[in-house]
C-alpha cells in the first residue's frame, strides 16, 4: 500500500470509524468507501445480547426489588414498634412525665426508621448491574468492529434519541439495543416509531401519566397533559427548532401522545414495562398537528403524526444537518448537507442511503482532521489502539463520567453537543486519564508498535519525536494518545 | 429506576456542570475608585419555576391557580415572608437571612427577550446576550470583560482558557481570556508529562496548545484546588441523591468563592447547574423543587463563606432561561413557561427588596393565559450589575454586550 492510501485509511478510521486497531487498516484495504459500505451490509445486531434481560424484564426486575424494598422496610418498621412497646412497658411501673415520654416516642421513631432502612438496603438496586452490563456489551462491539462506522451510527442514534440511565438505569442499554441499534440503517420513520413507542422514552420524557382533559382518566383524576414528549420530539427528534411549528401544535400533537405508556408493574409476573396504548388516558376525537387533521382515535394517531413527521422535509435538513455536523465538521459544507438531505427525501429516509452518500461525497474526505473527538469516541479509539478488547465496565463509565460525557447520562434531552467549544476545555481533564490509562497498559503495550503496525506510521513526524523521546513508556503512550493525531478527525 | 422514585434530579448532574469560568484580571475604573469588585454567575438549566421558587402568596388568585400545590406561609413547611406579597420558598434560609441583612435581592416577573419555550434556545439568549437564539457564539459576559480596560493582570502569569473535563458554557465563551476549574477526581499528569505534551501541541495544534496551556498556569496558582484525589473505585454511580446534589453544589460554588476571594484569583466567574426541568412532580413545597433550592441555598452559604473578607464586594447573580406555567400540568409538574426570578446575592448589593412590576395572575393577566407573563426584561437587571459593580459603559453594554438593547435601561440602584 502507498502512503496515500494508508492515510486514508486511517482518516476513515478516525472520522468514521471506532479509531484503528491491530489488522484494521489491513482490512479497510484500498478501497475505504467500499469497507466502510460492505460493513454497513452487515447485521448490527448483538449475539451477545441474548444473556441480557429485555427492557420489560429490566423493568419488572427493579419494579419486584423496589416492593420487596418497601414492604421489608415496613415489616422492620413495625418490628421495631413493637420491640420498643414491649421494652418500655416493661421498664416503666410507674408512667413517664409527659416530656420523658415525647423523648422515648421520637427515640422510638428513629429506631424505627433506622431498622426500615437498614432492611430495604439489605435488596441491592439490580438496575446497577444491568446498566455495567448494558455498558460492557455495548463498549466491547465497539472494540470489536472492524472499522466501527455502524457502531459509529448507533452511538450517534443513540444520542439523537438519547434517555437517561438517571431516569432509567436498567432500561438504558435495552432501550439502545431495542429501539436504536435494530433501526439505525432502516428508514427514519420506523426507527422514530421505535424509539417514540419505547417505554425507556415515554417514561424519559414524562408521557406515561400524561392525559387527555376529556380523557376517562383525565375526567376522574382531574389531571391532564404533560407536553414534554411533544415539544422534544418536533424540537430535537425531527423538524428541529425554529422550524415553524406553533405552541398550539406543541399542545395537540401531546394529546394525541396520550395514552402511550407501559404496562404497569406487579399485576402479572410475566407483564410488565412493555409499552402498551391505554385508551383511558388519550384526548377522544381529532386533532391539528401543523395544518393538518388526525382523526384516528387511537395509537394509530400517533403513528401517523409520526410518520408525517418523519416526511416533513425539515426533518430530512434536520437530520443531515446533524449527521454531518457529527461526523465531518463542525460547519459542514452546505454542499454535502444538501445532497444528503435531499438523499433522505428520495429514499423516504433510508438511513443507509443518507449515510453512504455522506461518505460518498468528496466533500466528507477532504481538509485535514478538525473535527475534535468527543470523549466517548476518543477513549474507544485510545483502548483499541492498545489492542484491548474487553473493559471493566465500572472503571470505564467512571472514565466517561470524568470526561463530561457519562454513558447514556446526558444532561438534557438535547443529548451531548458535538461542537469544538463544547468539549475543548475537557482536554486537560483528558491528560489525565491518558495518564491514567497509560498507566495500566505500559506493561504491554508499546507505542512504537502503534504508530508502525496500528497507524502504519501514519502520525505527525512531531508526535514520532516527542513519543521517541519520553522518558517512560507511560510518558510516550500517553503523549501519543494525547497527540492530535488521536484527538482530531 | 423505579417509577415511584422521584429523584431530586431528573437530568445528569454532568460533572463539571458546576464549573467554574473565571477571568483573571481587574477592571480598571473600579480599581481607581479603590475597589476590588467580584462577581458570579450562575446559570440554572432547565428554566427554573419562579412561582415556586417565590411564591406571591398575596396575590388573590395564588391559591386557586396552584391549590394545594401552592407555596403558602401556613404550609408545611412554612414559606418565608419577604414583603406583605411576596414569600420565599421554606428550602432557603440562608437566602432569606441574607435578603433580612439587605444582601440579597429578588427580581421576579423577568425574563429575556426569548418568547419561544425550547431550553436550548432559551439558554442561547440567556447566555448569548442576543435578542434572538442562534445569532452568536460569544456569550455577553466574556464580551464585557474583553471591553473592560484592564488594570494589569491580577497574576502576572496571566490566563487563556483552561478546561478540565467539561461542557464551556456560552456566556463565558468567547475572546476575552478565561480559565476553568471542575472537581476533580484524577490524579494530574507530572509537570514533565504537560510540558512536553505542551511543546508537542505548540508544533502541531494552536487550539490545544492555548487551552492546555491555560491548564498549566492556572495549576500553578498558589493553593489552588483541584489537585485531585486519585480515581474513585467507588462503584457508586448511581443517580445522585439528594445529599450528592448539596454536596456537589456546595463543593463547586464553594470552589468558585475560593478562587474569587484570593488576592491573586480571579474577580470575575460564571458556573451552571442542571436539573431545573420539572414537568413531573415538580414538589415545590416538598420534593423535586424544594431539595433542589434547598441545594442552591447551600451553594449561597458555602460561597458567603469562602468570600471570606472579600464577601462585601462580591455580587453573586442566579439566572435561568425562562419560567414555567403559571398552573400545575397534568403530570403535578409544570412545562415550559416564560416570566421567573433571578436571584441576587452578596455583601455589594443594596439589596432587602423584591424587584417587581406583578402581573397578576388571573387568565387575562398571564401570557397566553399560561405562563407569568414577563415585566422586567432581565437584561436590565445585567446591565444595572455589570454598570455599577464592574463599571462598564453604558455604551458599551448598549452595543457590544447586549446588542439592540439600546432601549432597556440599566436597573440602577441594585448595588451597595
């Protein structure tokens, strides 16, 4: 292979890929389009996620710990009552003075509490090791693609249509696997319909008790709407902001929400925390959503807002926009944007197709690597390049949450922003999880081997010198993780 | 998870979402009159419900918009009486004990020039300064200092921007240098290791040279903290409690004041905490709301103290991106709405008072009969602070800061 063809492999590493890895550049060959389109032929899915639990099992799982929690703590509670009832009667033949006995009920009153906590903490929260396992699972496929561009897509999916583990713990990772990666490379609008009707999301943005004013439930409860799910989905999820939609349409398309919520917990042991469409919560009759009537009167009205929706041709500007902004530039060339917007409304939103011909544009290969990584991208592409392929999931979240990009925690449904002035300033607190890094895997990994073998010395001659000259193998792995060459795509 | 579970944050306490963004040199007008002014902003994300937060328990209406939900002085606990109108949410006695002592103010009825209800558009005029979103990448704090004639570096060492791990926020981005602070939890890399990667990135990347750069000079402050304690093996992740909140606002505004009050720091920060996004439960007498002012609260107290000597010129401004509805949703939460408070506090202001022009709260009263509607344009309170306590122009604000707002006149008055 010449030299050029071997920087551009590696550029497609980088800018599309999980970063190189031992064999990988070997793989890509002489044609990196090609790779990168062959690998999306493949199936996303996880074998490995057979021996994790769906996002209903999850559900139920957290749901039956929560009540065994409650009603311990309460056996414990009275437990305690009466232990001190028993205790105090038989101490006191004569009755305590009206202040001795306010002290003894408060004294009481904490034991009592003590005792219940002490036996709810006795049940560990089983959302935790889900959520590692969840994070495991999902980490090490990146760590084992061959070039990483599909995965690359989940990831940027799964922060489009981002929940939060601090909402949901357990259902985080099934929710990706479930709704995002089954959908990534099909069209816009079942990929939508997906994560729109998944329980993870409806519980995220607050639409599982949300209910119509002249709903069944509405009426006896004298509760009503919540607009949340609306607003995000027409701001964030598809049309994007500014893009015309009114108040008024932000409050019927949240009526016609109504009534998506899940199966609630402890009813049936095999049910539960699957969505399901409750008719006693959703608005009757029709509504206007941007001009136009919706008069099913069912989850079918959803489904058709959605799909319009995902037709609006502010979607397709919306999502190319985003795309490319993710993967080529921070201010993409308009050029490139158009072209991929107008892929996504010939195709009636293949995502496939949007993807290939961003990658088919010359447009998406050119200039040199500006984009900065995010903290994610750039840990995944530090662990590949010592030829690691499974993680500690505890050590690893802990490294993203110190980055500012903790997994499937985003701050806001807005998920993690993908510009340069966002993430610069975190490059300090980067050194020092290199360092960190370099640390654990001097003892069998050499970086000269990674710039010759993994990056087929294609690194700055500045950053070979620097690497070449430190004073420990730690020193040179970490410069060399810090270089621009691994920060930069 | 669980569905009963409401934990007192509904979104990520990001790490480093508290901050702190600081400049690193002294206004020089201020310098000549002989004082040595520091200020703070805190940015709240989310859109903070100002009705909760300062309830006007002697508008007629209060009761019957809000019920049984409503922040009421014989409620349990009972709210803190601020005037015959006004009353503090019970979640903040420090606050109400400095607003007792004249050094804490409340601005309620305000808000920015945004009339739409997107956080993320809301947060760009906040913080931008501009009257629509999408206009600028500067924010008008970072625009006021790069006006502000210097009176030399407080550290001859100067500073560019600094970042340790993360999101800058936008009212401090910008040319005017700044430098960053996060809790820390890592052990740095040796002196040696940042030099060379320093040397490296001056060779091959200006960008990353400038911010780690910045990094370096601002560890090299005397006692500066954040060197950290090694990685947590601590398995705890999980959602941050209540008690996680308070000590993590604490910490991070405790840090700020450390930084603001050294003779050597900084005079000028801006921090940003998450979580104000209360469409569910939104428990502002008990619950989600009232933890998380309580949370706040404490930030106050912990900067009054760390301020130490230099609390008498500090002025500390709390703002958020708009207000929520006037009436609780069908969630016993509250949407995106758009009149709120902003809260001021520190031993500079003239303060004992509630800035007001009340709308009322009945239907016709309220904006687009749901939200409180909006009667005080926060950038008057802004320019009133950064005019009299940092002693930028009237000019300049009118033109460069807040662009087109040549007709919002500076709140006078709010500084001792």
């Amino acid at each position: 292979m010449s030299d050029s063809v071997k920087a551009k492999a590696v550029l497609a590493l980088h800018r599309f890929g999980m970063g190189p890895r031992p064999g990988s550049i070997a793989a890509i060959g002489t044609d990196p389009r090609g790779a990168l389109i062959a690998e999306l032929e493949r199936p996303l899915l996880l074998s490995a996620a057979a021996n994790l639990p769906s996002s209903a099992k999850a559900f139920r799982t957290v749901a039956d710990a929560n009540a065994r929690r409650t009603a311990r703590a309460k056996q414990a509670q009275q437990q305690a009552k009466k232990q001190q009832m028993a205790s105090a009667s038989a101490a006191s033949e004569v009755p305590p003075q009206a202040a001795t006995q306010g002290q003894a009920q408060s004294q009481e009153k904490d034991a009592a509490e003590m005792a219940a906590k002490q036996a709810a903490d006795a049940i560990p929260d089983p959302g935790r090791p889900i959520y590692l396992q969840e994070a495991k699972l999902r980490t090490e496929a990146a760590l084992a693609a061959d070039i990483g561009f599909a995965e690359r897509l989940v990831w940027f999916w799964s922060n489009h249509f981002c929940v939060s583990a601090n909402k949901i713990q357990s259902m985080s990772g099934a929710y990706e696997r479930e709704a995002v990666r089954a959908n990534a490379l099909g069209r816009f609008a079942d990929l939508l319909l997906a994560v729109e009707g998944h329980p993870a999301m409806l519980f995220y943005l607050d639409n599982l008790e949300s209910m119509g004013a002249n709903s069944t439930a509405g009426i006896n409860r004298n509760r009503g709407l919540n607009e949340n799910i609306a607003r995000e989905i027409m701001e964030l999820h598809t049309l994007g902001v500014r893009t015309g939609y009114t108040q008024d349409d932000v409050i019927s398309f949240a009526n016609v929400m109504t009534g998506w919520t899940l199966v609630p917990p402890g009813v049936d042991p095999q049910h539960g925390g699957e969505f399901t469409f409750n008719p006693r919560l959703h608005e009757p009759g029709g509504q206007t959503v941007i001009g136009k009537r919706y008069e099913q009167d069912d989850v079918e009205q959803g489904r058709a807002v959605l799909r319009d929706l995902a037709a609006h041709p502010a979607t397709a500007t919306h999502v190319a926009t985003k795309l490319a902004r993710h993967f080529i530039a921070d201010e993409p060339p308009p050029a490139l944007v158009a072209q991929m917007a107008k892929t996504y409304r010939d195709t009636e939103g293949d995502l496939k197709q949007v993807a290939i011909a961003m990658i088919s544009s010359d447009d998406a290969w050119g200039g040199p690597p500006s984009k900065l990584k995010r903290p994610g991208e750039w840990v995944i592409g530090m662990v590949r390049a010592a030829a690691i392929t499974a993680v500690d999931p505890v050590r690893y979240t802990d490294g993203q949450q110190l980055l500012g990009e903790a997994l499937w925690r985003p701050p806001a449904p807005m998920g993690y922003p993908d510009d340069e002035s966002s993430w610069i300033d975190g490059v300090g607190r980067r050194l020092d999880v290199a360092n960190y890094f370099a640390e654990h895997v001097s003892g069998m990994t050499d970086p000269q081997a990674i710039i010759e073998d993994v990056c087929a010395s294609q690194i700055a001659s500045e950053v070979k010198q620097a690497v070449g000259r430190a004073e420990s193998r730690q020193q040179a792995l970490a410069l060399l993780f810090m270089s621009a060459d691994f920060q930069r795509r | 998870m669980g569905v009963v579970d409401h934990l007192p944050t509904r979104r990520e306490l990001l790490v480093g979402s508290g901050a702190l963004f600081a400049w690193s040199q002294m206004p020089r007008i201020a310098r000549a009159e002989g004082r040595d002014p520091r200020l703070l902003v805190i940015v709240l994300r989310g859109a903070l419900d100002g009705l909760g937060a300062v309830a006007p328990v002697g508008d007629p209406d209060w009761i019957a918009l809000r019920g049984d939900r409503a922040v009421v002085l014989d409620g349990k606990p009972p709210a803190l009486p601020l005037d015959s109108f006004f009353a503090l949410n019970p979640a903040m006695p420090n606050l109400h004990r400095l607003y007792k002592s004249g050094k804490a103010a409340i601005v309620h009825a305000a808000a920015t020039p945004y009339r739409e209800r997107s956080h993320f558009d809301g947060q760009d005029v906040l913080e931008s300064g501009m009257s629509k979103p999408g206009i600028t990448a500067s924010g008008w704090l970072n625009r006021a200092l790069a006006a502000l004639e210097s009176n030399g570096r407080v550290d001859p060492r100067g500073s560019l921007a600094l970042g340790i791990g993360s999101v800058t926020p936008l009212v401090v981005r910008g040319r005017a240098p700044v430098m960053t602070w996060v809790p820390q939890k890592l052990l740095p890399a040796s002196e040696d290791t940042q030099n060379r990667l320093l040397d490296l990135y001056q060779h091959t990347d200006p960008k990353l040279a400038a911010v780690l750069g910045a990094r370096m000079k601002l560890a090299s402050l005397s006692g500066a903290p954040g060197a950290g304690e090694a990685m947590s093996n601590d398995p705890t992740l999980a959602p941050p409690g209540i008690a996680r909140v308070r000590a993590y606002f604490a910490e991070a505004a405790g840090a700020a004041a450390r930084y603001l009050a050294r003779p050597e720091g900084p005079r000028v920060g801006a921090m940003g905490f998450v979580g104000w996004d209360t469409h569910i439960a939104e428990g502002a007498a008990s619950g989600q709301l009232y933890n998380l002012l309580g949370a706040l609260d404490g930030a106050f107290a912990a900067i009054e103290t760390n301020m130490g000597a230099a609390w008498g010129e500090t002025v500390v401004t709390v703002v958020t991106e708009f207000g929520r509805t006037a009436r609780i949703n069908g969630t016993q939460g509250t949407d995106h709405g758009t009149g709120t408070v902003a809260f001021l506090i520190g031993g500079g202001l003239a303060g004992g008072r509630v800035i007001a022009d009340w709308p009322g709260l009945k239907p016709a009263q309220l904006l687009e009969d749901r939200d409180l509607k909006p009667t005080t344009d926060l950038r008057a309170v802004l320019k009133g602070l950064l005019r009299d306590h940092l002693r930028v122009e009237e000019k300049v604000l009118a033109e460069t800061v807040f662009p087109g707002s040549a007709d919002v006149k500076a709140m006078g008055g709010l500084v001792a």
